[in-house]
C-alpha cells in the first residue's frame, strides 16, 4: 500500500548546479596534452576503465579523477609523462576545485517550493570537502532538513538515509539526473525516483530506463517537480 509523500530528496551535482562539463572540459584538455602518445578515443577509453578501477580507492569526485587521469597518463607513454603534463593535471583539478557554483535552471525556486510542504533531504555522493564547497556556496544549504554525503548509492543507501529520518521508503522521493545512482537505486529500495534529464552523463551513472515501474517518473526540467509532487502526494 502507497504512503502520503513526505520527503523529497535531491542530488547535488548536474541536478541542482552543474558539474559535468567540467570533467569534459579537462578531459578534452587531458587529450591535448596526451595527443602525441594516445589518440583520443582510445585516451577516453583507458581513462573510464582507471576510473572504474580506481573508484573503490578513492571514491567520487575530483580528486580521484585527477588521480585516475595520471594513472592513464603514465600508463600510456610507458612511464614516460614529462613532469609539466602531471603539473598541468593538478592544476586542472585544482581549478576544477575552486570553480564557482552555477545553479541549473528553476533550482532555487524549486527547492524554495518544496521545502515548504514536505521535508527535503540532499544525497548526494563525493569528496566529502568538496561538496561541502559546492553545498555551502550554492545557497541551498539552509533549505534541506538533512545532508547526507555518502560514498555509494545503493538501495541499502537510500534505506539508511530514511530510516534516520522516521521515513520508510515508500513515502520519501528521489530527484537526480543519474538513471543509475538516483532514479533504479531509489525504486530498488522502495522508493518514487525522478528523472531530470542533464544532457552530459557520465558513462558510469547510465542504466536502463525502467519505464514500466509505477513508481518512476521523468520531468522537462525542475520546474515541472512541484506540480509532479503535488500529484504523487
């Protein structure tokens, strides 16, 4: 039997401000630098499998892509890589580091909407300091009733997060732009999952579509979640 709706839950990154086009914007330039030793398909091909590897050891977010990028630079030049090209991967994930939040369109508003009918959670998955950053200079952060940083998405995630706060999945929502991390995980555990389609997805986060389940749902943008809510609960 369906509960009444009573938190909604967000992802941070290409969700609520973007994030994505930045880890395309170095990997284009990681390419460049890369260009006399690797073409660039089979550079982005090596580069995902490092970061697959590699996310068990070092998690999520900038940090471990910086790694994992000079992993796949020695890898290819056969330990090789002129010092200055690993200098200039450091200071692409350092700039990467400080870039200034941009919020995605209806965000605030959005956020602002719901947060006055239902309590409102942020998971979302990272270097625990930089989404912290990103929380902070977003301006979002005094809006949601619970931050929860963790390092996977899994049902048993999602299952956690509600039970702390008194919720039983049935009656707790997930938006993201992640098919994988926060539309199938959230409905494996039990819960409604909602698609915001991003455009730039990392091939890690995709997953088939579960366009059959009751319980998914996918909207334009964020401006069409307070009408989506309203419906569901």
């Amino acid at each position: 039997m369906d509960e009444n709706l009573t938190i909604v839950a967000f992802d941070a990154d290409d969700t609520l401000w973007h994030n994505e086009r930045f880890f395309q914007l170095t990997q284009a330039h990681f390419a460049v630098l890369l260009a006399d030793h690797a073409d660039r398909d089979h550079l982005m091909e090596r580069l995902l499998a490092a970061e697959k590897r590699n996310i068990r050891h070092y998690g999520y977010g900038i940090k471990g892509f910086v790694l994992s990028m000079i992993e796949t630079a020695i890898e290819v030049t056969e330990d090789r890589v002129p010092a200055r090209v690993i200098r200039e991967l450091i200071e692409a994930g350092q700039e990467m580091l400080s870039h200034p939040i941009e919020l995605l369109p209806h965000a605030r508003e959005t956020v602002e909407t719901i947060a006055g009918t239902h309590r409102i959670v942020l998971i979302t998955k990272g270097d625990l300091i930089d989404q912290e950053r990103k929380l902070a200079q977003s301006g979002l952060g005094e809006l949601f009733d619970a931050v929860e940083i963790v390092s996977e998405k899994t049902p048993e995630t999602y299952r956690e997060v509600f039970r702390r706060m008194g919720q039983s999945p049935a009656g707790a929502m997930m938006v993201g732009n992640s098919m994988r991390s926060d539309v199938v995980a959230p409905i494996q555990a039990g819960c409604w999952g909602v698609h915001v389609p991003h455009g730039l997805v990392w091939e890690i986060e995709q997953a088939v579509i579960p366009t059959s389940h009751p319980r998914f749902r996918e909207i334009r943008d964020l401006g069409d979640l307070p009408d989506l809510v309203r419906q569901i609960s």
